[in-house]
C-alpha cells in the first residue's frame, strides 16, 4: 500500500524533448571529457580514461540511480519528506569542518567516508529547492505569501544556507543556490518592498564579502570600473586592477578564438596541453570552443536553452504550486550553471570555478543534476497536457 502512494502510474508520457536534449548532452560530454582530459590523465595515471572512467562510476552510474529514483517515485512525496532531506543536507554542511571533510585546492567542500567522497553543497541544489517548494506552496501559508513573517523564515534559512557555503568557501555555488531562492520565493508571490529589499541585501552581501576577502574583489574589479568609469569615476579601482589573475580569462578566450567556424577537430586542441588551466572542469567550454568552433558550441548553447524552454512550457501545463515552484528552482540552477560557465569563459562574466552542468568532470555535480533531470521529468508525467 505505501508503495503504491509513492510509486503512481502516470497520466501522460513524459517530455521525450526533453530528455532527449538531456541524453545528447550526457553523450556529447562523455566525448568532450575524454578530449579535455586525456593528457593530463596520461600524465598523473598513465590512463588516458583515467578521468572519463571516474565520471562514469562516480558521476553517471550514482545519477542514473537517482534519476531512476526521481523518475519513479511520484513527485508529491518528495514534498513529504523535503524538510528532513533538508536537515540531513544541513548536517552533512557541518560534517565538512570535521574529520570527516577534507580540503583541495584551499576549500573545505567534501566529505570522505572512506568508499566515497562528495560534495554536500552540491546537493543542496535539490534539497534546499524541494524544501523551499514545499514550504511556498503550504496550504498554511497560501494567504501569507506577501507577509513580513514569511519573508524573515526564507531570509533565515537562506542566510544559514548561504553562510556555510561561504565559509568553505564556495562563493559561485552559494551565489547559484542563493540565487535559484530567491527566484522561487520572488515567484510565489513576494511584495515589491521585499523584491527591492531582497535586491538590496543581496548587493550588500556582495560588497561585504569583496571587501573582505580581497581576490573576490580583484575578480570583480574589471567589470566594476567599467560602470565606475561612466558614472562614479571616483571609485574606480586603479590600484585593484593591476593585480587581477586575467591569464585563465585569456587563455580561455584564445582557445575559443582558435576554434573558429568548425573547430580544429576532435582531440586536436593545443591550449589544454598546458596553458589552458582546469580543461576538464573550469574550462571545458574553451575546449569545446577550440574542437568544435562555433557550430559545436551553438549546440551546446542551444541544448541548454531548449531544455529552459521545455521546462517552462511544463510550468504551464501544471496547476499544482509545488510543481511549478520545483520546476522553477531547478532550471534556474542549471540554467544560472551554464551561463556562469560560458559568461567566464567567454570574459563575459568573472571567471570562476563553475562547472558545465552534465559535461564538466565532477561526480558529484553530474549526479546532482541527474536527478534533477529526473525530478523534471516525473512532474512532466503527472501534468496535464
């Protein structure tokens, strides 16, 4: 009997669009990590895989389980249990500044546990969104909406979400989580006063922590001056400037220059041999760029964008709150994920460690958005048509 509550048979069929674009983009970058990381794996590990093979077990098989799990398992249910998915998530954030964590590359992000490692920032990505969904789209709340008291518990919870991912620190996650918040909570139905304040609280976190940690601030110096220099020219950062890292954004933007229109070929790239840093993760669009010119990273670009549009045409369809609220919190997460990573590849935005959702190496993100993908999918089954 609880099976069948939490295993229904679905009204409709699920969006074939989308999850056809979501299979071409879990292919196509098997193929671009195996290109962006062969040598360094042939370097460290004498296995040219080495990197492809640990996707693939620790990346694609654990989101498969989770996308079957989210396919399956009737999307409501998940609304039942967001709150203590959400604490466990919470605990496993502290678990990160004891023993158990452990540090790479100056951040305190994973969790070792011996047989496996992970990211538990990256799961907030699902937890911290059903849970928001859930609470939104409480019946007890549904006249609240607007009110101060709501606001204040969005605003709580999301400074407590958002100040254990800085203290890792892990500035582009927080900013991406914080931000796919804030949008769902926008959307179910904030007043003007606490979209503005929203908007102001957010700016004022963002000087604070540039001020604070100075190479938060020397990432950001260029873009500031350029809007200092039309109308505050008193506050442009002459003396920042100088000392910003800009090698990662120029050798980004050479690769991407290099591929032109159809690219230099698959494997063919020179820049990820040495110059290019991070080509399998931070990076992997300049490769991309590199091998595939234009054509193959408009294709990229556009599966991106096709599955925004397929998911807000589900939103559509649906007329349950937690759906939409849901449906609304995951594509902001993939979608904020892809255009952070191309805007810094592209000298668009500052270039920061974000990876490419479903292609960039990284267990933990690709099976986090695995079963996002899921999640998706599962509403689409059970929304009218």
């Amino acid at each position: 009997m609880i099976f069948k509550k939490i295993v229904l048979s679905s009204k409709h069929k699920p969006d074939y669009i989308f999850l056809g674009v979501t299979l071409f983009l879990i292919i196509a970058g098997f193929f671009f990590l195996s290109s962006a990381s062969s040598d360094l794996a042939k370097i460290k590990y004498n296995d040219a895989l080495f990197f492809v093979k640990n996707q693939f077990f620790k990346g694609f098989l654990p989101g498969l389980v989770g996308f079957i799990f989210a396919y399956f398992i009737y999307y409501r249910y998940l609304k039942k249990i967001s709150p203590f998915l959400f604490a466990a998530n919470l605990l496993a954030l502290f678990l990160v500044f004891t023993p158990l964590g452990f540090k790479s590359h100056g951040s305190a992000r994973w969790i070792d546990l011996g047989f496996i490692s992970f990211q538990p920032s990256e799961f907030l990505k699902i937890t911290f969104i059903l849970y928001l969904a859930g609470l939104l789209s409480s019946n007890q709340l549904r006249d609240l909406k607007k009110s101060w008291k709501v606001y204040w518990i969005f605003f709580f919870v999301s400074a407590v979400v958002g100040g254990l991912i800085f203290l890792q620190p892990a500035t582009t996650t927080a900013v991406i989580i914080l931000s796919a918040g804030a949008i769902i909570y926008l959307f179910s139905g904030a007043s003007w006063k606490q979209i503005t304040l929203t908007f102001l609280l957010g700016l004022t976190a963002i000087a604070l922590l540039a001020l604070i940690t100075p190479y938060r601030l020397y990432r950001i110096a260029p873009y500031w001056n350029i809007l200092a220099e039309k109308f505050f020219p008193s506050l442009i950062l002459k003396d920042n400037i100088e000392k910003v890292d800009k090698f990662h954004l120029e050798q980004a933007l050479s690769s991407i220059s290099a591929g032109g229109l159809k690219g230099v070929g698959f494997g063919k790239s020179t820049s990820k041999y040495s110059v290019l840093p991070e080509p399998m993760g931070d990076s992997i669009f300049a490769v991309i760029a590199e091998e595939f010119g234009f054509i193959g990273s408009l294709a990229v670009i556009s599966s991106y964008m096709i599955i925004f549009w397929r998911g807000t045409k589900l939103m559509k369809k649906t007329h349950d709150d937690f759906a939409k609220l849901c449906l609304l919190g995951f594509l902001s997460v993939i979608s904020l994920q892809a255009i952070i990573h191309i805007g810094a590849n592209s000298g668009v935005l500052p270039f920061t460690g974000v990876p490419l959702p479903l292609i960039s190496y990284g267990g933990t993100s690709f099976a986090v958005t695995l079963t996002m993908i899921g999640i998706i999918a599962n509403i689409s089954r059970y929304s009218s048509t």
